[in-house]
C-alpha cells in the first residue's frame, strides 16, 4: 500500500475578502468557536455580494456573542475600515 503526500494549499493573500472577513469575525467575542465560522461567512457573503446591510449578515449568522449586536457590528465595521474595505 501506497501513500500520497498530501496536496499543497496556497494561503489567501491578506486582501482577499476570505481574509478579511474571517480576520474580522475572529475579533468578536462569541460563546463557541463555531459561532466566529459562521459570523465569517455571513460577512463573507455581505462583502462579496453586497445585497443586504452589515446588520443583516450578523443577525443572519445567528452568532451566540457575548457583547450586544450593535457593538459588535459597530467593531466590525471599524475593523473593515481599518482593511481599507468601504461600509
């Protein structure tokens, strides 16, 4: 029996959005690990797809925070503009 190496993974760059919205999720106080994940994605899908507000893609991750939503949105908005990304 034969074994492969496994595959090589090329890190995103620092301004991918992928990045930038996990960065900004990581920030945030939440009750589980999961939680910063699927705050990641929303904001991941609010910055490439722009449809909704800020305040929808929280809310829709339905994150379990340990701070209260608008200062956490508040937070996120800040370190956005501190990437250089426009809310």
């Amino acid at each position: 029996m034969t074994t492969k190496p496994p595959s090589s993974v090329r890190a995103a760059e620092e301004s991918a959005l992928e990045k930038i919205a996990y960065a900004c999720a990581a920030e945030i106080p939440t009750a589980e690990p999961h939680d910063n994940d699927r705050l990641g994605y929303n904001l991941w899908r609010y910055l490439s797809l722009r449809r909704d507000s800020l305040e929808f893609a929280v809310r829709s991750a339905g994150a379990h925070l340990r701070i209260s939503e608008e200062e956490a949105i508040e937070r996120i908005r800040q370190a956005l503009r501190g990437r250089g990304v426009s809310v």
